[in-house]
C-alpha cells in the first residue's frame, strides 16, 4: 500500500502512554498512526487531515469520547469511531452506538482484539465503498429493536425475545468458519459479549448482547449451518432466545427498525 493510500487513524486519550500502547499494537504498513492528548487536539488534528478511523477513550476531562463522536457526526458523518471503555461505561458505549459509533472495546483487551476490530471497521468502509456493484442488503424488518450495525432484538411476547446479527455487521466478516453463542439458562447481558465468530482470515469478532436475561433456547440449525447467518439474518440466522430481565431500561440503549 502506498503512502498516499495508507488508511489514516488518530488515537486518543489523555493519558499518553495508553496512546502509545494503542499506536505500537495497530501500526502496520497498510496504517498511519497520530495520537492526541484530547478531546480538543483531536478536531483540530481531524480538521487538518480528515482520518479514517478514530479511536478514542470513552471518558477524558472537556470533551469526552462522546463529545468527540457528536461532534464528528455532525461535521464528518462517514469517519468511522471506535469508543475505549471500562466496565462501568458499558451502557454508556451503548449509547455511543446508538449516536453512530462504530464500535466500542472494553478493557483490558488484547492487541488482537483491536486489531481485529480496526480491519472490521475498514473492511466496512471498503464494502460501502463498492457498495453499488453488490446486491443490495437485506432489509431489516419492522419492529426489531436493534444495535446500530451490531445485533438485533424481537419481542415475542412479554417473556421472551429472540436475538440475532444484523446483516450491516457481516459485510466485514469473511467466511464464518466457527460460531460460539451462549448455552441455554446463561444469563447474557446488554452491551456485553455473547457470541463470537470466527472467519478464514484468522480474525475473531466478538457479537455484544442488545439486551439483558436468560437464554431460554439456542438456534440448532445456526450451529450445524453458520451460512443461515449471513443467507437469512433475520429469520433462520438468529441466534438464541432470551427471557429478558432489563426490558425497559435495555430499549433506551436501541433503536427501532421502521
């Protein structure tokens, strides 16, 4: 890859060995990696070299990771975030999800991880990029509750719901070639890890939870053919059953397909 077509990431938080960390585990031939100590050097650095990809801490003093996503949404809409959260922001990089993130990983995680999750977001963007040569996507139906580009909810009736990926998340997964989803009476909960997949190309992606409660019923069919996944989303592809335990609250972290 060229230096002119070198994809472009910013990292940012305020503290600069985290930074540094971040910059040394993703810095490849294929990326040009800047840092920024906040929320307010980061516009400024965005302004002046428009990035690809921003990785941002969730909680900085004046402008926040999440000051830093409206911001960006209203002034570059297509840059691709990624949110570094701790296990009591959970709900909040939920939100952030909502807001139009891409994704968010919690710590700690592994370099791995992150790799794995900045050559989704690219992966993404390059499918968008080709977007009008391919079919178009599958339309996801009215009334599913959903994480944006993430997983999806539907209510069955006041006691279970039944939850799947929707079909955005797999435009940057290569061929599934190992599905993990949680066991039945697990308790899974909203923002949270509850299934993984594996592709051809070695990368792990991890599937977060759109709601909390307790797994009442796996998808057989899924685990014998991973295909359902991506062939039928939204119908045979769905994952597990939940019996949900956090309605209410969990809703105000989704969006609702018209």
């Amino acid at each position: 890859m060229t230096e002119k077509t070198r994809r472009k990431i910013l990292v940012v938080d305020d503290d600069i060995t985290v930074c540094k960390s971040i910059r040394q585990a993703i810095l490849s031939d294929d990326y040009e990696v800047d840092t920024a100590l906040s929320g307010e050097e980061a516009l400024k650095k965005d302004r002046e070299k428009n990035y690809d990809l921003i990785i941002t801490d969730l909680m900085m003093p004046g402008i926040s990771g999440l000051d830093l996503l409206k911001a960006l949404r209203d002034s570059r809409p297509s840059v691709n975030i990624i949110m570094v959260t701790g296990y009591p922001t959970i709900k909040t990089a939920v939100q952030s999800v909502k807001l139009g993130a891409f994704d968010y990983i919690p710590k700690p995680f592994t370099p791995a991880e992150l790799r794995t999750l900045v050559a989704r977001s690219f992966k993404k963007a390059e499918s968008e990029e080709k977007g009008a040569k391919r079919p178009a996507p599958q339309q996801m139906p009215s009334g599913l509750y959903y994480m944006l580009g993430h997983t999806w909810m539907r209510l069955d009736g006041a006691r279970s719901a039944t939850i799947g990926v929707v079909d955005d998340f797999l435009k940057a997964v290569g061929i599934i070639t190992h599905l993990e989803v949680p066991k039945k009476n697990d308790v899974v909960s909203q923002g949270e890890v509850c299934g993984v997949i594996s592709d051809a190309e070695k990368y792990t992606h991890r599937i977060w939870s759109p709601a909390s409660g307790t797994v009442t019923e796996i998808n057989g069919r899924l685990i014998e053919d991973h295909s359902l996944l991506r062939r039928t989303p939204y119908t045979d592809g769905w994952l597990f059953k939940i019996e949900p335990s956090n309605l209410e609250e969990d809703q105000k972290g989704l969006l609702l397909s018209k």
